[in-house]
C-alpha cells in the first residue's frame, strides 16, 4: 500500500458498522465530503435508508454511499454487507467498527440477555466484522481497521460491568489484531472516547451537556488516522472533553 494511497481519503473505499447515527454517521459524513466511498451499516431498514439518502444528499454523493441492513451479531449478515461494498466499490480497504451498545445496572441486576447483547455487540460483532474485512484487504494491498472503544476499557465505573468488559476486551483484540497484520500494511488502531453527545443511551443530549465530545471531534481523529504516514501506527488514541469535572 502507497504513501498517497493512506493519505488520500479519496481512495477510501469504507464498511462504517452503526452508522445511521452518533458517531457512525459523523464519521461516514466526513468519510463521504473527502471524496471516500462509504456503506454504512444498521438495523433498522427504515432507518438505514434515510440516513444512506441524508448522507448523500449532503455530501452531493448518492452514488458514493451505500445502505445495508445488518445485526453487527449475525456472522453472515455482516459478512454479506462487506461483499456487498467490494462489488459496490471494487474493494473494501477501510472498516469502522462502530457498532455498540451499553446497559447500565448493577451486575445483580443484569439478565443473560443483557449481558450477551453487550458482549455480542460491542466486541464479538467486531470481530465478525474484522475476519471477513481482513482478506479484502490484503486482496486490495492493505487498509486501515478502526474500532472505536471507549475510555471505559480502563476507566471502569459502577453499574457497567457488561459495558466496561465489552470495551476492555475490544482493546485487548484491537492490539492483538494489529499485531498479526501490520505486515500486510493494514493498520488497526482503536479510538477511546470519553463522554460524547449523542442518543447513545436512547435519548437526545440534554441542553446541559454540551461539555461533552461531539460525534464529529471523533471523526475528525478518525479522519486523522487515514491520513497518517504510512511508516507510523497510532495505535491507540484516548480523546476526553477538554473542560474539568468531565471523562
């Protein structure tokens, strides 16, 4: 993989997991105004089509971004997503593990549902997603993996044990990962927010959190990363809001 290939967007043909909303679709937007190709992926059909039309329609680019319907927990559904953005793009040689989930209470209270949910979402999903991503891009001459995780891999705080597992364990493979296939020029780093401003936990930001990360200060980071030297690897990045008092 060329030093222009990494730091021309242009040249990104990109898989971004969740991306109807919150991080997902600020990272496909910025992905989509730097010229990039990108298939979002979601659960709700509904949903999926309307953020692939808005996406389009802001970037003039209806013919660069793709929808696709698709449980980041159902092996085959994810892996169908990702051949369809090669036949769509030619090649797959960026993939953004954004899809998560978080149920908060205390571990007493979890149920076996909630648990795998969490798990099957945040970090076994992922893997999915980066088994079938891997052979496109060494067909393609290498690629970047990013997985947004969350401070909360090593910050841990009560009433999150199934969320803060989740993100520790997504670290953990997010390294192992980049270990196996830096030699085949694909880079894997994961981004660590802390609190961002989004409907995460099922509802709009409230007027008094604007303190907190917005979606757009991760894809930027994100954005960062693909235009990266070839030579270097970032391969992990904690980004927090700035003011005190916040994660």
């Amino acid at each position: 993989m060329s030093l222009e290939f990494v730091m021309n967007p242009q040249s990104i043909h990109a898989v971004v997991t969740g991306g109807t909303r919150g991080i997902g679709f600020a990272v496909a937007r910025a992905l989509l105004a730097a010229n990039g190709h990108v298939l979002i992926t979601g659960r709700d059909e509904a949903r999926v089509r309307r953020a692939a039309a808005e996406l389009g329609d802001a970037a003039s680019a209806r013919d660069r971004v793709v929808g696709a319907v698709a449980d980041i927990r159902d092996p085959r559904a994810i892996e169908r997503a990702l051949q369809r953005a090669a036949e769509a793009f030619g090649t797959v040689d960026t993939l953004i593990n954004n899809a998560g989930v978080g149920i908060f209470r205390p571990v007493d209270e979890l149920t076996d549902d909630d648990w795998q949910q969490v798990i099957d979402t945040n970090l076994t999903g992922v893997f999915y997603a980066t088994r079938a991503a891997i052979p496109l891009m060494k067909r393609a001459g290498g690629g970047w993996i990013i997985n947004i995780a969350s401070l909360a891999g090593r910050n841990y705080f009560a009433s999150a044990s199934a969320y803060c597992a989740s993100k520790a364990g997504l670290v953990a493979f997010t390294e192992a990962v980049m270990l196996e296939v830096r030699d085949h020029n694909i880079r894997v780093s994961c981004i660590m927010p802390g609190s961002v401003a989004t409907e995460f936990n099922g509802r709009p930001p409230r007027p008094d959190e604007t303190w907190k990360l917005a979606p757009d200060d991760v894809a930027e980071v994100v954005m960062d990363l693909l235009r990266h030297p070839a030579r270097s690897l970032p391969s992990k990045i904690e980004i927090r809001p700035a003011k005190t008092g916040s994660t």
